[in-house]
C-alpha cells in the first residue's frame, strides 16, 4: 500500500515546484497539500472505499486549483507558455474519477459527475485556457464507455446526443445515438419525446435554411437532409457495437409503423 502511495506522491514531484517558482503557494501550503493528498490516497487503498471518498478528493483538488487560478489571475500571469501545474490537477482529477469507476462501475451519478467534470474542462478549452485543451476526444470516449456500461440508462444516450447536437454541431450523430438508444429502450416515454423533438428541431432549420436561401417553394428533394460534422474534429463519439443491440431487431422507422398499424387495427 505505501509503495503506490508514495508511487502517486512522487509524480507530483514537478507541479508542486512549479507552484513555487511561479510564487503561487509558500513552501509550508505546498507541505499542507501534500500532507492532505497523502490522507486522501491512503484512504482510497482501503479494502471498502464509498464513493463519497473519492468525491472528497476530487472536491479537495478543485479547490486547490481555483486558488490556483485566482492567483494566477491577481499576479498577473495569465499570458505566457502553460507549465505544468496548469494541467497537472486536471489530470489528477481524471485519474481519481477513472479509479473510482474501477471500483464502482454500476454508479450512474458517478459517470454523470466526470461527464460534467469533462465538459467543463472542455470549456476553458474553448474560451482560450490552457487547462481545458485535449478535453474534447476524452469526452468522447467517456461517453462511448458510459453507455457501453449503462445501455440501458436513457440519460446517458440523451446527454450525449445533447454533446453531438450542441458542441459538434452533428446533428446526424445525434440522431443516430436516439434511434439506437430507443432500439434498446423501447419504451422510453423520455427518449421518444426528445427523439421527436430533435426531429421537429431539424426541420425547423431545414425551413428556415431555404427561407435564407429563398427557394420556399421548390422541390424537397432538392435540399440535402439536416446534419453535418461540427468543427471539432476527433471529440464525436465512436459508439461500439453493443451486445444488447444484438438482441433488438428492426429499425426505428419500421417499428414505429408497426406500432401504428397495430393502433389502428385495434381501433
């Protein structure tokens, strides 16, 4: 236990003399942090770790790295080249989520947490920080594996549906993920209600396309189908094949119809 205790204290070697050289923590806060995180590892090499242990940790981390941030700010050391304790908590914090998924992979709050943590990483990416770069392809394999350990848990396919339409601006992927959320789960109030929502959302932009273009009244087929890739090239989500889907026959299209015909023989 010690040996991979001190195995995760030593690769923090780097960021905290960093920290000190940029002049954003005194050595007896560095002492306090690594007296805080040794607590914390140990805890987490103990036969029966909860979940709440590893949140501790995560909590501890962020707020380390907004006093970090704020520091930075106030100094006035915003601009220049990212060292290392810019992206060092990040990655720790996605190291912790990662190990808490291997000890507690049935947990669907927890996937939701480390999307959200992702994305908001993924964020500072966009508006110019250092911190959030290389968030994007991450965020796409996490949800790939959240729905690949939870298929059959609707809020994970619709947050990542949500992720395709609004920050890949793929509305085709986006469409593609219901269709086969809703193979597995057929019955799914939720799913088939923002399944035809996307729907009447893509026909709304196809409409209001030809209304820019002007050509209302021409021929539908002449206008290509609503979707396209977003800018953000390797963060869409690669969906493996799920052995659940095996088992579910026929596509969305066609099972909707035969619900349909079912309704009105019985009518």
């Amino acid at each position: 236990m010690a040996e991979i205790v001190q195995y995760h204290l030593e690769k923090m070697v780097d960021e905290l003399e960093d920290l000190e050289r940029k002049g954003l923590f005194t050595k007896g806060e560095l002492r306090t942090v690594v007296k805080r995180r040794t607590k914390f590892e140990y805890n987490l090499r103990r036969r029966k770790v909860q979940r709440a242990d590893f949140l501790r940790y995560i909590e501890y981390e962020l707020n380390v790295d907004a006093l970090r941030r704020q520091r930075k700010k106030r100094q006035g050391q915003q601009a220049g080249k990212a060292t290392v304790s810019d992206y060092s908590v990040g990655q720790r914090v996605v190291s912790i989520f990662e190990r808490a998924l291997v000890r507690h992979p049935e947990d669907t709050e927890l996937w939701l947490e480390y999307i959200a943590f992702v994305k908001a990483r993924r964020q500072l990416g966009e508006t110019g920080g250092a911190e959030g770069e290389g968030y994007s392809a991450l965020l796409g394999r996490v949800f790939a594996r959240a729905i690949g350990a939870h298929p059959y848990e609707p809020q994970m396919w619709l947050r990542a549906a949500a992720h395709e339409l609004d920050a890949n601006a793929n509305s085709s992927a986006a469409r593609a993920l219901l269709q086969r959320a809703l193979r597995l789960n057929p019955k799914s109030t939720t799913l088939w209600t923002e399944y035809f929502r996307l729907e009447l959302l893509l026909v709304e932009k196809i409409k209001a396309r030809r209304r820019m273009l002007g050509i209302d009244g021409a021929d539908a087929d002449a206008e290509p189908a609503a979707g396209g890739n977003g800018d953000d090239e390797g963060a869409t989500i690669e969906l493996p094949a799920l052995d659940e889907e095996e088992e579910e026959a026929g596509s969305i299209e066609d099972r909707f119809v035969e619900q349909a015909l079912a309704r009105q023989a019985g009518a």
